[in-house]
C-alpha cells in the first residue's frame, strides 16, 4: 500500500572517490521539481574525504541515505569474499 511518505523512485548513485563532485551530483537531484523520491548514494569504500563530504551533505539533505561498501579492485576480488 502506498502512502505519501513512499517514494515513488529511487536514485541510486554510486561513488567512488568522488569528493570533489558528489555535492554538485547531489545538489543536482535535491533541485529538481518532482519530490516523491529517494536517495541512496553507495560509497563504494573512497579514500579522498567523500565519506566526510556525504556526512556533510546529509545533515542539510533530509531523506540522503548513505552506505558504504568495501571496495574491491576487481570483479574477481569479489567473488572470493562469498
């Protein structure tokens, strides 16, 4: 059942090192005119600061949610943890 407070869309972005350009990625989303949505940006383990950069953005974006994940450097890395 739906509610007003259900999104209708996700937006999953993924990042990767990305301090420099995730809050223009995000400012970009949080600008646009239709509001039944949410957020979810996966950092996928970054080592530049996009972590402290997310936790910035969140504070002044209700509805961001964030995950982190190991980063792995390949497909096959991966698969190995499973």
């Amino acid at each position: 059942m739906r509610t007003d407070e259900t999104p209708e869309v996700t937006i999953v972005i993924p990042a990767y090192n990305a301090g420099r350009t995730i809050s223009a990625a995000l400012q970009s989303v949080f600008a646009q005119t239709y509001r039944h949505y949410e957020v979810i940006v996966v950092d996928d383990g970054s080592t530049d600061g996009t972590a402290a950069e997310l936790a910035g953005l969140q504070r002044g974006m209700p509805g961001l949610r964030v995950t982190r994940i190991q980063h792995y450097k390949s497909l096959y890395e991966r698969q190995q943890r499973y």
